[in-house]
C-alpha cells in the first residue's frame, strides 16, 4: 500500500466517525418531533449541544485537517477528488465558527423547536418572539463568521449550507422569470369557477393504510425506514435508515396522502445513493435544492398526474367509499384545485412558489439587517396581503406556520422553488426518454420512473455539484422556463382558460 492510499483509508475512517455522529444527532432531532415525551426537552437540548461541540472539534481537529492535507490529489479517482473537496469546505467552515457558537446554536434551535410547536397551538407569536430573536441573532453572528475574508453576503453564507455554490443573485434571475408568469395565470384561473373538490369523513386509520400503500408504490423500503406523525411532515436520515412523517386531518385526506408522496421523494434519493458512499461526504444528498426537486417531481408531475390520478381514484373509492366525487376527470381536477389559502403545504402547484418568494424575501430582510424581529409578524401580514388579497387573523395561517425559522433554517426557503424549477427540467427529460410513462402511471406503476431518477440523480449522491448534476440529467442548461410551460399547459386545461 503507498503513502497515499494509507493517508487516504485513515482519513475516510476518521471522518467516517464523524459523519456517524452527525446521523445520532439528526436522529435525535427526528426523535424529538415524533416521539420523544414532552418533559425530555431541557435534557434534549444539552443532549444535542453536546454532540455538536463534540462533532464540531472533530471537523476542526489538527488531527483531521493533518490527514487531509497529507493527500496528493495526483492520481485519485472522481470519488475520492470528490470526497476530499468536499472535506476541505467542511473544514474551512467548522474553522470558521467558534464552538461555544455552536453549541449555543445547538441549543437555542432545540428550545425555540418546542417553544414555536406551543406558540403555533396557541396562535401567539409574542410567545416565541424572545427566542426567535436569539436564533437569529446566532445565525447572523455565524454567517459573519463564516463569511470572513470572503465576498458573500450574509445571507449568501447561509445558503451555502443548502445549496451550496449558488448566490442569490442567480436564485433572483431564476425567481424573476418565475413570478410573473405564475402571477398572470393565477389570475386568470381564479376568475374561473371553482372545481369540485371531494367531501366526506375519511378516518385517520384507513388515511395510513392508504399512506402506506402509496409509499410503498412510489418504492420506498420499510425495512429501512417508517412513517410516523409530526406537527410539520418531514424526512430525515440517510443510506439504511431514512424515515419519514406526515400530518393526517379527517377532513382533508389529500394532505396526508401528498405529504406522504413528497417525503417518499426525499427517502428515495436517500435510499438509492449507491451503497458502497454510505458514511462517506458523498454519501448524502447534494443540495436541498435537489432534494426538493425529487420530492416535488413524485409529489406533482408524477403524483398529481393525469394517469396517476385514475389508480390513485380507485384506491380511494376502495379505502373510503363515497367521496362525493364520481369520475377519474373530476378527482383529477380536484387533487389540482387551484383557491387561495394561507398555508404553504397546502397550496397548489400554481401557488406554492409565491409562498416561497415571500419568505425568502423576508429572510433576506431578516438576514441582512433591513428587518428587526419586533417587526417581522406585521411585515409578514402585510407583505402577505399583498401578495395574495387575504388578511391574516391568525398567526398559525401566517408567520407561525412553518418550523424552519425556529430550526434557524435561514437560506433554507429558495432551495424549494428552485427544486420545482429543478423538476421542472428533469420531468421533460423524462418524458422525452419514457415513452410509456402515462399508460404505467394509470395502473399505477413507479418503476419506470423511479428508476430513471435513481439512475440520473439518486445514485450519485453528492458526487457532482447541484447545477452539474441537473443539467447532466435533463440534458441542458437550468431554466425555468420548462416548469412554467408544465403549470402553464396542465392548468389552462384543467381550467378551460383560451
């Protein structure tokens, strides 16, 4: 074995300890909002704050940072170039942050977590007001570090931890093609009537059989993973455990059902990276961005799909009966009903991106200096008029609706609109490459499909850049232009519109 190969296995194995850690913690934080007892919180938090001050000596160690700068990166393979770069960001970011930073960061997000699920029951945003602010104020003081002797903004700091080697200035030149045309057609569909929507009482046991069901369609594996119930549905893990949630609500199946299929999409990237990266900087995901792309093509292009909806009708006639809706035709055009509402997670495709521009237009205003906290529940409100003509009365339906600000999850929000535009280029690909796509959909076979994102985006798991990996898999440069043209075509049909 030569010198480089010896330096190159001990470096693997030492971070593969590493990132082992770092999965304890994520499980930890899934523990927290599935199934740990409420009274275990305070324990939780010094529980997580001591893991990452932990993790994070590791990632700055001389004993880490020694390994890794003993590698000759003459004659590596793409795999281990890969790896090691990617290891040199990691080191260069823990050194950046101080570890009593982290561990308050650690700490704080644990408490605010509990404080926002309270504060969202009970509609009062003044109770988590004190320790939004200091989470925020931790992460401006952490992307100030961060960003030292570099030319990113503040808020550009933080997004590189979600998708990572892209500025804000090329989401707003993607964003600005996005918002006007979303805005003229949702105009015009909401002159038109009201489709039908389904009615009835759809008890919660008969929505998880159902919900299992449909992951298990779409291929995601039980014994590597399960689904759970959470106040926010979401996925966590990687390689041989990835689980997910969802929310179930007796009058409104299609919640469980479609936040069901979009955490599948996340599961199945995670479970179909090729084996032998697990434990390693490949081994993950590359960037929310894609992510959310795999979530949103299942959730929307596959799942709310035309010829999907014809086995997804049967099967609903089959679990619950009358739904008050009586041909494929009318439940497809209800699992795509278009009205104005104040929830994001439920909002339709025509929508859900004007949601996201919103938030991220605040963050930005939060992260930057140009929004106090004191500030942000009426800036919210009225931005959000605005935007979409509704008063806001209750901060559940507003600023309290979503985990990710009492998670400190900021630059976290553009990663979703920029996976539908994401999905947007790979589900033309797709349809260009599957010629029987829509006649296995209709009897509800994934296969096809799934297996052409495993190929193209799964399997490689972080081993490409986010913006590489896209356009190798769709085949051309990153527009948007192909998502607006599916939302364009598929509600001007379902709508009437001229």
């Amino acid at each position: 074995m030569n010198k480089t190969s010896s330096a190159l296995d001990k470096l693997f194995e030492f971070h593969k300890i590493t990132i082992a850690l770092n999965k304890v913690i994520e499980r930890n934080s899934w523990d927290q909002e599935a199934i740990m007892p409420s009274g275990a919180l305070v324990d939780r938090a010094e529980e997580q704050a001591c893991l990452m001050v932990i993790a994070h000596k590791r990632q700055t160690s001389n004993e880490f940072s020694d390994l890794l700068n003993s590698i000759k990166i003459e004659n590596l393979s793409k795999n281990e170039s890969r790896q090691i770069s990617l290891m040199k960001k990691e080191l260069k970011r823990a050194l950046s942050v101080p570890n009593d930073l982290i561990g308050a960061l650690a700490k704080h997000t644990t408490l605010a977590h509990s404080v926002w699920v309270d504060a969202r029951k009970n509609n009062d945003f003044q109770r988590f007001l004190p320790q939004f602010s200091k989470v925020l104020e931790l992460r401006k003081e952490e992307a100030d570090a961060i960003r030292q002797d570099t030319e990113l903004s503040r808020y550009d700091a933080l997004l590189q931890d979600y998708e990572p080697d892209i500025k804000s200035d090329y989401i707003d030149t993607i964003f600005d093609t996005l918002r006007p045309a979303l805005v003229e057609l949702r105009a015009q569909v909401l002159d038109r009537p009201p489709v039908q929507e389904i009615n009835g009482h759809f008890p919660v046991d008969k929505q998880r059989a159902l919900c299992n069901e449909v992951a298990a369609t779409f291929g995601y594996d039980f014994s590597r993973g399960r689904i759970d119930t959470a106040v926010h549905p979401f996925c966590s893990g990687s390689g041989n455990d990835v689980r997910i949630t969802t929310r179930f609500d007796v009058n409104d199946p299609l919640g469980s059902i479609y936040s069901t299929i979009h955490e599948v999409g996340h599961a199945l990237y995670e479970q179909n990276i090729e084996k032998e990266y697990n434990f390693s900087s490949i081994g993950r995901g590359v960037s929310m961005g894609v992510h959310e792309s795999q979530s949103r093509i299942m959730e929307n292009q596959l799942g709310r799909s035309e010829a999907f909806s014809e086995w997804l009708f049967k099967k609903f006639l089959d679990y619950f009966g009358d739904i008050g809706i009586e041909d494929n035709a009318s439940f497809y055009k209800s699992i795509n009903s278009v009205k104005n509402g104040f929830i994001r997670t439920e909002s339709d495709e025509l929508q859900y991106n004007l949601h996201i521009l919103l938030r991220y237009r605040i963050e930005k205003w939060l992260i930057d200096g140009h929004l106090n906290a004191d500030d942000l529940e009426y800036v919210w409100n009225e931005e959000f008029e605005k935007d979409f003509g509704l008063s806001i009365k209750y901060p559940s339906d507003g600023v309290l609706q979503d985990v990710h600000w009492s998670e400190g999850l900021f630059g976290y929000f553009p990663t979703y609109s920029l996976g539908n535009v994401y999905a947007g280029c790979l589900f033309e690909a797709m349809q260009n490459q599957l010629p029987l796509l829509n006649k296995n959909l209709k009897i509800g076979n994934l296969s096809e499909a799934t297996e052409w994102l495993s190929s193209s985006v799964h399997q490689h798991g972080s081993l490409y850049s986010p913006i590489e990996l896209i356009r190798d898999a769709s085949g051309f440069e990153i527009t948007a232009k192909p998502l607006i043209s599916y939302i364009e075509k598929k509600y001007s049909s379902i709508y009437c519109l001229g």
